[in-house]
C-alpha cells in the first residue's frame, strides 16, 4: 500500500455516507450524448460564453437546474471558440469539487505548471473542519452528480470528435494525473473519482473502436489505477476496485486480460472490509462470463489460500462471499481444494452466521455427488453431523441446508431407516432422529435456532409441512418411541414431534398410553420434562382425553405418597424394605411429581405443607450434619422438593388473581399461602446460609429469586386487599445475603478455571445465578444501585457473563436513565475506591494497572449510552455531575492543593463523548467548584486530572455545534 502522508489530515465523521455507497452504474454514451449521424453543435454567440461564466461548472452541476448534457454541451461549445477557458473552467471544476476555494487565473494561455496551482489550491480550503464534498453528509449524491457529468461529458465530445484534439486531451490527463498524485487527500480523491470515470466511458467507446483512444485509457490506466488501487485511504482503493470489477463487467472486449482480474485477486488481501467486499462481489459475477472464467480458476487457485482466509472472516459477508466463490471453483475443478480445506469450509455449516452456514452447506454435497439413492445421502448427512460430535444439536445442521437442499425434509425416508436399522449403528440412528426432529421442528414453525442470525431473518414455515409430519409420523411414532426408548435423548427428541403433527382430528389414544408409560417408567429429568410438555399439548387439542389425564395425575400423585409414607416409615424403623430403596422410590415419584407438577394444577391433592415439613426437616438434617446418614434425604431430593413448591405457589397465585378478578372472597386462601412464603423463603435463605452443597444452593437461591420476582410490588396494582398482601418485601438482611452469595459463587476465582469441560456445569449454575440476581435488579425488588457490586465485574468477567450483564445493563437504562447514571458512577467509584486503598499516593495509583483497569471498565460501561442519546441524556449528565462532586470533596485548607481525590476526574472523562453539547457547558459550569487560585509550576502536576477532564469537554465542544458558547465561558485552566 503507497505511504503517501496526507498534507491536510481529514476528520471524517461516523455518521455520514462516505463515496463508496454511491452508484457505480456507469452512464451508457447514448444517455446524454448526440447519436453519430446527428448535427453536430452549433457554434454559440459571445453573449452565451458570457453568461455561462458567471456561475462555476461545479455550480451548475450541482444545482440541478440545467441537465447534464445540456451542461456538457455548453462546454463543449465554449471549447470549440474558447479552449483554454474551456480547459481552465474544467480545472476549477476538479479544485472546486474536491473543496478548494482557489480560483485559476483566466487568460489566454494554461498554466505551465500544474503543481504550482495544486500548491496555491491546497492554501484555499474554505471548510476549517478539514472535510472535503466527497465525505461529507451528502457524499454519496454528489459523488453521483460529479460521476455522471464526467462520463456525459466524455461521451459527447467523443461525438463531436474533440477526444483526437491533442490539446483536450494532453492537458486534461496531464492535469488529473498532477492531482491524483497529490499529497492532500481531498484532490487525490476526488481525481481519483473523475479520472476512473473517464475511464469508464472510454471503454465503452473502446469496446465498439478498438483502434482508436487506446492510448488515451492506457495512460490514465497506469497513472491513475495502478497507482490509487494501493492508495493508503480506503476509499481511494475501494473506487479503483469497483470500477475495475464494472470495466471487466461490462466491457470484456476491452479488459478481456487476466492481468486485469489479477487486481481484483490481488485485493483481497486487502484490510478494508468494503474493498474486499466489492472484490469479491466482482469477481462473483465476472465468473458468470464464460471468456473470463478460466482467467478466474487459474487466479483462485494460485489465491485459495487467502479466499479461504476470509471464510473465517470476522465480517460475516466477506466470509459467505468467499465460500460461495470457492464453491464455484470447487464445482468447475475438484483440485481446487484439499481435505485439510473442505474440512475447514465443512465446519462453517454451524457458523453462527446464516449465510456462512448456507454456503458451507452448498459445498459439501459435493464432495459426496457419486451418492446413488437418498438413504445413503441422508446416512452420509448424519455421519457428517457425528464427524462434529460438539455440536450438541443438529439445529444448526438443519438450517443450514434448509431451503437450499431438500434431504433435510426427506422425513418419509429417514423413518423408513429408524424402523429398519440393520446397516445403522447407534450413534448414526440417535443422528438420524436429531435430524429428523429439528428438521420437522423448523418446518413446521419456522423458527430459526437460537444464536444464529443474519441481516433478513425470514422466519416461514413450510406450507403443509404439518399434515406431512402427520401423514409419516402418525401410524410410526409409536413404534419409534418403543423401539428407542433405551435412549434418552432418542426418547426426548421422539416425544417432541406430537408438538408439530396435526392431530385435532386424529385418534391419538395409543400415542397417549405410549408416553404415559415412558412416564413412569424412565427416570431422566430431560425425557420427563418433554413428555409432560407433548402430554399437555395433546391433553389441549382433544377435552375426550380428559379422564385419561385424570387418572395418569392422580396415578403420579398415589405414587408420591405411597412413596413418602414408606419413607416415614422407614425413619420410624418399622419398615421392612431397605432405606435406600425407599429412598430411592420417594426420589423418582418426586422427580415425576415435580416435573407434571409444572404443567398441570396439581392443587386438588393439597401437596404443598406436606412438601414444606419433608423440605424443612431435610434442610435441617443437612444443618445438623447428618447428610450422610441413611434417614436423610438427598440433595437431588431436596431440589426437587423446591421445584414442587414453587411452581405450587405459581399455580396459586394465578388461581386466587382469577378468583379475586371473579368476586370471590380469597381471603383465607391468601392468609394460607403468605405463611407458605414465608416458610418457603426461610429454608431457601436457611440453605444458602447452611453452604452445604452447590447445587442445592443455586437452586434456593433461584427460587428465592423467582419468588421475589413473582410476588413483587407488581401486586400492589390489584384492587384486592388480600391479593396485595401477597408481595413479599425484601429487606436490607436479604440483600446482604443475596449478594454476598452472589460475590462468593459466581465471580470467586478466575475465568481460567471455568473454561474446561468438566466444570461446564459449574458455569451453567453460576450463569443461571447470576441471571436471578438481575432479575431482582431489572424488575426493580433491588434497588439498581446495589448492582454495583455486580457490574465492578462487568469487563473482566465479559467473556462469560457479558451477555447476561449487558442485557441487564441495557433493561436498567431504559427504565431509570438517572438512576442508572448514578448506577454507573457508584460502580466506577467502588473500583476507585479499592484502588486508592491500595495507592494512598494519586499518582502512583494513577500510574497502577489496577487503575487502568479501572479506565477501561469506564470505557465498556460508557458503550451502553451510545444508544438513544438523547433518551439517556439525563443519566450521562447526573453521571457528570456526582463524580465532579465527589472528586471536589475534601479539599485542603492550602487552596493550591487539590482535593485528594481529584484523580477520579480521569475515571468520568471515560464519558464526555457521550455527553450532548448542550450538555457540556453545564458540565464545564460545574468545574468552577474547584478554585484553586494561581499556582506555582512545581503543583501544576497535581491538578493534572482536572486540567485533562476539561480539555476533553472543550475538545469535545470545539467539534460541536455549539462551539461558539465556549468562548463566553470564563477559563479556569492552570497555567
């Protein structure tokens, strides 16, 4: 890339459209120009060169009140009585346009160097702020209107002939060419722009007279493209490499030379994204032309390594762009890619990206396309998500080849394998069934896996696709489920498809017998959980089945306690089975009761004080240490008495709401379940407390969470007195322990330790704790400004936890911005205050790496308040505001001493780009509490913090539209 130094270095702003959006479609000659055989133009009187010099080329360009050609054609005119005007009037378009106020001297000759007056031009940029036209807001039409004028100009004075006119065009190139190897940016770009242009309308006219204006092109080819295409800018690269991929395009017959897409190879390695991006849009459709496809598998072989590079490309569309190419070329030469590279490409099907992953998918079948019937494609399909055995479902898979290859809804088949599975193993049948489930799944509903994404998610589901999941499922699904039913996973995944069938008028008894039994035969939490969400959807779809339904709860129900009045029994000693296999039988009738429990009313049975006592004598055996004796419960028992409880009281809650709402006097049955909170919330905390096992602490911790949450101040809003006092208040006792709890278990220890995959678990309970706690803070039963505790993590914890902290963060703000600012402060200021414990010395703790910790947890927090500005304005502003009050606390008696925490001034500073302008004045009004008089040199060091916080809110102001205020406010800066 050239090291050329801009002379005038250019602030380009973030929100403007820059001039590699603009329309790169050229102008065809015919657009704006005469036809060959019509009149040519008349000569004008000396009144019109008169009257068409008052206003600038530039001006009448961009103005829109005269067409471009007519425009050209006034030109064109003065050139044929006037050529040096004409040429000097076409130069002070190009110095014009690029942002220079330099007029040229008019005279009766040119200039005799055009380096001079590129020299005396760069003197004259009228804009202070260092912008030129072709970046600023309206950029991308103007770089339009200039493209479009330049090809209507060339085109028309190829018609009147004036292209052979040795003096147009040797001064016109000779001029351009001065300008694109400018030092200053804007007149290297904006010539840059013209000359490809030029260019471009050349090889149009090239393409139909191949002898004639070779030279011409040529010349601008080897001045201008070979040299901007390495430009340092961007924007200069990405011009030149578009226009090229438009000259191969649409004009082979000029640029059918493979040297020619040897440039768009050739940047690809390029850093920008948008250049690469063009590249490969380029050479995407010059594939497509059969005389250039040779030149491009020759050039993609010698550059698969790079194309490959980019398949793995951070930006997302590069990565799809290059696969889909490498696709092309796999297709045309087998050769062009290796095993160690087709895996690569093969991995990229579970690309959390949707196009990555869709393109991967088009490659693979091909290195499979000798497959003779659709069961060995469908088996070659399974093996392929075994060979990824990571990848714990086959959503991704599915997707990924979900509308652009059919096997995937081959669903007929792949049952017709699963029932005769001779030439299977197991892990290809349990592959098979993933398949089959996902595939039906998303059909059906149109639901795209969590975590993949793309920039139009189209979520549609397959038309029919639920009557032909019945018409193969239906009479073979209960088959399935018994001839599986060893497999859990298998099992789950089986028992999901009822979910997707249309069975509103289907008889489905036998299916419904088929689950029950699983229900009460299998012991795995994942099968149970699937069986009674499928049973309540069928359960929905036919009010016949309902004694069905009756009888297998009150079967679940009868099981529990016949369960527990063994296991009393047994702690009685008068039980002639063995303990641990009552034990055993109260932990699997729980297990079921706990999970139907969740999605049926099991409140006839009143199970819930009875649940409580077993709760509360178990977590007591635990206090008192008898966790390993026989007559103790177990900790799986223990969470699963907790789940029951819970969703009890959900289901109470719902049921007394619909009574109150009804007119009905709830007021015992309320009584009733305030003394159930209150127990249970007693034994969540008790256990907490206790530490006696992990999991059965996240999972009190949990449903404490979830309790405050669901009994909130949410139920203030009834008008049923007995409905409100159901909210459970915390209190000052609970949040202690909540987060201290919280500060132990989820950010005790480093990341490193979490990593591995034998503590994967430990990470999915600490995410699941850290997501209650925030529940407690989004929801408002925390105070907000407590999570500081939490948030201090925020940055150094961001690899497992970012994305729970970061949706917290975001719910905060959008309910309390002032809160929320003060919220942020309090975090900065809990860190800072750890630090100068540690650094009693200012500057030392300044100098520390736990302060430069500190600025960048600022920084990351800042982030949050770069949306919705001005929604959030208050928060950034009391932000501001308490941190300048609080680092002017303390302040010495010796007012040139500054007050001693002074330095948390370079904490809040993290936040001035956030800040609006309007905003800033106020913020630097309240920098006048720190009056620290006239100070001698030797202490200027010390009030560093101050003079760098102010320097950025006036910077910051310099740049704004209120800049004008500053100079009415008086300074307080240390000399």
């Amino acid at each position: 890339m050239s090291s050329k130094d801009d002379t005038i270095e250019v602030v380009e702003s973030t929100q403007v459209d820059e001039a590699e959006s603009m329309d790169t479609s050229c102008i065809s000659i015919s657009d704006c120009s005469n036809k060959e055989n019509e009149a040519p133009l008349e000569e004008s009187s000396s009144d019109d060169f008169v009257s068409s010099s008052r206003i600038s080329l530039l001006e009448s360009v961009c103005n829109g009140k005269q067409s471009k050609q007519d425009i050209c054609e006034s030109w064109i005119r003065l050139y044929r009585h006037a050529p040096v005007a004409a040429l000097v009037k076409f130069m002070q378009f190009v110095l014009e346009a690029s942002g220079s106020q330099y007029q040229m001297p008019s005279g009766k000759e040119l200039p005799v160097n055009y380096s001079e007056v590129l020299i005396a031009a760069t003197a004259r940029f009228g804009n202070k702020r260092l912008s030129y036209p072709l970046v600023i807001r309206t950029g991308k039409c103007y770089a339009r209107n200039i493209g479009q004028f330049v090809q209507c100009l060339m085109g028309l004075c190829h018609n009147a002939g004036l292209l052979f006119d040795d003096m147009l065009s040797k001064n016109i190139i000779a001029f351009l060419l001065v300008c694109v190897d400018s030092k200053v940016r804007a007149f290297r770009h904006t010539s840059t722009l013209i000359a490809l242009k030029m260019m471009t309308t050349l090889s149009d006219i090239v393409s139909v007279e191949t002898k004639q204006l070779k030279d011409m092109w040529s010349k601008l080819f080897e001045g201008v493209f070979l040299e901007r295409s390495i430009d340092v800018v961007d924007e200069i690269r990405y011009l030149c490499l578009s226009e090229c991929g438009l000259w191969l395009e649409k004009y082979p017959q000029r640029c059918l030379i493979a040297d020619y897409v040897k440039h768009l190879f050739l940047a690809l390695q390029d850093n920008a994204a948008k250049v690469v991006e063009c590249c490969l849009m380029s050479l995407l459709k010059l594939y497509k032309n059969p005389e250039l496809r040779a030149a491009c598998l020759e050039l993609g072989f010698t550059y698969r390594i790079t194309l490959l590079g980019l398949t793995m490309s951070a930006e997302s569309e590069l990565g799809q762009m290059a696969i889909e190419l490498l696709g092309l070329f796999y297709k045309a030469n087998p050769l062009m890619l290796d095993e160690s590279m087709l895996q690569v490409i093969e991995q990229l099907v579970f690309a959390a990206h949707r196009g990555v992953a869709q393109a991967a998918a088009d490659v693979v079948p091909y290195r499979y396309k000798e497959t003779t019937s659709r069961e060995e494609a469908i088996l070659i399909l399974a093996r392929f998500f075994i060979r990824f055995e990571e990848h714990e479902h086959a959503a991704y898979l599915v997707d990924a080849y979900y509308g652009r290859n059919d096997i995937v809804l081959d669903w007929s088949k792949m049952v017709s394998m699963l029932l005769l599975p001779e030439s299977l193993d197991r892990a290809e049948c349990s592959a098979i069934i993933e398949i089959l489930t996902r595939s039906i799944k998303q059909a059906v509903t149109g639901e795209i896996p969590p975590g993949r994404y793309a920039e139009e998610l189209v979520r549609e589901a397959q038309p029919n696709a639920k009557k032909k999941a019945t018409a193969v499922l239906l009479s073979k699904l209960a088959k399935l489920l018994k001839q599986y039913r060893d497999s859990n996973p298998d099992l789950t995944n089986l028992l999901e498809l009822p979910q997707f069938m249309s069975l509103q008028h289907k008889p489905f008894g036998e299916l419904l017998e088929h689950i029950k039994d699983i229900m009460f035969e299998h012991q795995d939490n994942a099968v149970l959980q699937m069986g009674a969400m499928t049973l309540k959807h069928l359960y929905s779809l036919n009010v016949s089945h309902g004694n069905h339904r009756k009888e297998l709860l009150n079967s679940a129900v009868t099981n529990y306690m016949i369960a527990t009045t063994a296991w009393d029994l047994s702690i009685a000693g008068n039980s002639r089975v063995p303990m641990k296999d009552n034990a055993k039988r109260l932990l699997d009738t729980l297990r079921l009761l706990s999970t139907l429990y969740a999605r049926f009313d099991l409140n006839e049975w009143q199970l819930t004080d009875n649940a409580l006592v077993k709760l509360q004598n178990a977590v007591d055996d635990w206090g008192n240490g008898k966790q390993d004796s026989e007559s103790c419960l177990s900790a799986e028992s223990i969470s699963f008495y907790l789940t029951t409880i819970y969703v009890s009281f959900s289901w109470d809650l719902m049921r007394l709401k619909e009574a109150a709402r009804a007119g009905k006097d709830v007021s015992a049955e309320c009584r009733n379940l305030r003394r159930r909170l209150d127990n249970f919330l007693s034994v969540c905390f008790q256990l907490i407390e206790q530490g006696s096992l992990i999991q059965m602490e996240c999972d009190a911790f949990t449903y404490a969470c979830d309790i405050f949450v669901l009994f909130s101040d949410s139920l203030r809003r009834s008008n049923s007195t007995p409905i409100r006092s159901l909210e459970c208040k915390s209190n000052i006792n609970d949040y202690e322990l909540i987060e201290s709890f919280v500060l132990r278990f989820v950010f005790d220890g480093g990341i490193a330790e979490l990593l591995p995959a034998e503590v994967f678990s430990l990470l999915q309970s600490k995410r699941r704790l850290l997501a209650s706690y925030c529940k407690l803070v989004f929801n408002n039963v925390m105070p907000v400004m407590r999570a500081c505790i939490v948030l201090q993590y925020y940055d150094s914890f961001y690899p497992v936890f970012g994305d729970i902290m970061r949706s917290t963060l975001e719910r905060c703000l959008s309910v309390n911005p002032t809160n929320f600012g003060m919220t942020l402060m309090h975090t900065c200021l809990l860190v800072y205050k750890r630090v100068r414990l540690a650094f009693p010395d200012p500057q030392l703790a300044a100098s520390s790496s736990d302060f430069a910790d500190l600025l960048k947890l600022a920084n990351v927090l800042a982030e949050i308040f770069n949306t919705k500005q001005l929604e959030v304005r208050s928060g950034v502003l009391v932000l501001h505001r308490a941190g300048i009050r609080f680092a002017a606390e303390a302040v010495s008696a010796d007012d040139t001493r500054p007050p001693k925490d002074l330095l948390f001034l370079t904490v809040i500073q993290q936040f001035v780009p956030q800040l609006l302008a309007q905003d800033m004045m106020d913020v630097l009004k309240s920098l006048e509490l720190f009056d620290h008089g006239t100070l001698p040199q030797s202490q200027t060091n010390d009030w560093l913090p101050l003079l760098t916080y102010r320097n950025a809110l006036e910077l910051a102001l310099m740049q704004s539209c209120r800049r004008d205020d500053l100079y009415n406010l008086p300074s307080n800066v240390v000399d």
